[in-house]
C-alpha cells in the first residue's frame, strides 16, 4: 500500500469516526431533547420533550396528540427547591397540546412531568420527571466557531493518533494543528460560550466540577504533553497515541454533564 493511500484511508477512518463521536455524544447528553414514546388506548404517538430553553422566555412544552379525546396536564417545580410540585392544564392547538413553563435565570433549572388523559385514564409520558436547563443566548457565529473548532481538533486528534500509531512522516505538524485547535476551541472559545449562555467563563476545576470544562483541560494537557515529548524527540509517538485516546474519551462523554446549575435551596 502506498503512503498516500494509506493516508487517505486514515483520513475516512478519522472522519467516520470522529462523526460517530459527535452522534452519540449529542443522543445522550443531558440536554439534548428525550424522545418519548406513549401508549394510551388507541392512542400511539412519539413526542420529543425539551431538556434546554434560553432565557428572557417562557418555554413551551409541545406534543402531537392528533386525538381530540386526549387532554393533558402538566406538572412542575424548580429542580433543587423546596417548592411544591405546581399542576396545570394542557391546552390543545388543533393536533396538539401545549403548555409554558416559566422562564428561569441562566443556569435555573425545572424539573417537569407530563401526563396524558382519556376517559378515566390517565397515564405519565415518563418515568422519571425531565430536568430542563436555562441558557442565556449564544451569538451564533460564537456558536458554530466553537463547534467548528472542536469538530476539527477531534477529527485531527484522530487522524493524528493513527498516523503514530502506523508511524506516519507528518505526525509532528498534526501534533500542532491538534493542539493550536483545542486552544482555540475548547480553551478560548468554550469559555465564551460559557459565559454568553450561564454568567461565567469557567465552572470546572479549581471554581467548579463542570465535566466539559474538566475534560477539555485534562485533553489539552496530554495534547501538550505529547507536543513537548515529540519537540524533544520527534520520533517519540506514544504520548500522541495516549493523547489521542484520551481526547477521544472525553468527547464522547456527554456534552453538559454536571454543568452550571442553580441551587435554589440555597437561595
């Protein structure tokens, strides 16, 4: 096999990979909306439930319940309160019911379950209450450069692994590129979406235990590292290998685990 074939091969590799990251990572963040599936007599729907809202609005809870014999109720609470759990109506829009919660300060959370009513039944869409996080809002083109950076250092990151792994020619200049990305992306950039979306730069160690902020710092330092090691020796590829594994774990671990969340008992 030739080194160019080699490299694009390394290439797709990196990139269908590094996509299969990104899915899952965004199917099972806290955040991300929960698919729910309820069955009551006849009826069989799939609703989404929201798990995020910004601020400045009430935030609308919205199914699809064509059946006009169907009424629904909704019950909430701020998460980490003494409040009492709060009930209220559904109304209905044509094939749907909707309700409104409302709106909280950035990193307020409320926590709500729905049930969905016909006859004398009366079932819940969910087990477990859904926990719902308020955000300040994002300028967009803050937003897609930071997903654009981090995108690109876990793709680099990947197809930099690879290359030390089958000990490739350009694997110091791919160790720059991921570094100077995960600066950027996830040191730089993060932050200010941080503070854009919950009042603070940073919320992981030492000030406290958000797991993105924490993840990213613990990648950038073995990215460092392994920069260190190949400047002093450039045929040195293991701490790009064990670099590379660990950026790999951390973005697959769900985005917005233990992040910035108001404690209202302590208010």
């Amino acid at each position: 096999m030739t080194l160019k074939m080699r490299s694009v091969l390394i290439w797709v590799f990196a990139i269908i990979l590094t996509l299969a990251s990104v899915y899952y990572q965004r199917k099972t963040g806290p955040t991300y909306p929960l698919t729910v599936k309820t069955e009551l007599g006849d009826l069989n729907v799939t609703n989404r439930l929201i798990r995020t809202a910004e601020c400045g609005a009430d935030a609308m809870i919205f199914l699809n319940v064509p059946d006009k014999n169907v009424n629904g109720t909704i019950q909430y609470k701020r998460y980490k309160s003494h409040d009492e759990w709060i009930e209220q109506k559904m109304v209905r829009h044509d094939d749907s019911l909707v309700a409104y919660l409302p709106a909280q300060p950035p990193a307020g959370k409320i926590m709500y379950k729905v049930f969905l009513e016909q006859e004398q039944k009366r079932i819940a869409v969910t087990e477990q209450p859904v926990v719902m996080r308020f955000k300040g809002a994002v300028p967009t083109w803050v937003l897609i450069l930071h997903i654009i950076l981090i995108f690109m250092a876990m793709l680099f990151s990947t197809y930099t692994g690879l290359e030390a792994l089958f000990k490739g020619p350009r694997v110091i200049t791919y160790t720059r590129l991921t570094l100077l990305l995960l600066l950027v992306g996830g040191l730089v950039m993060g932050p200010v979406v941080q503070k854009y979306a919950f009042g603070a730069f940073w919320t992981g160690w030492p000030f406290g235990h958000d797991l993105t902020d924490n993840k990213t710092a613990v990648a950038f330092i073995f990215w460092l590292i392994a920069f260190i090691q190949q400047q002093r020796n450039r045929n040195y590829r293991a701490w790009v290998i064990v670099a590379a594994v660990v950026l790999f774990i951390a973005f697959v671990v769900p985005h917005s685990m233990w992040g910035s969340e108001l404690d209202y008992t302590q208010q």
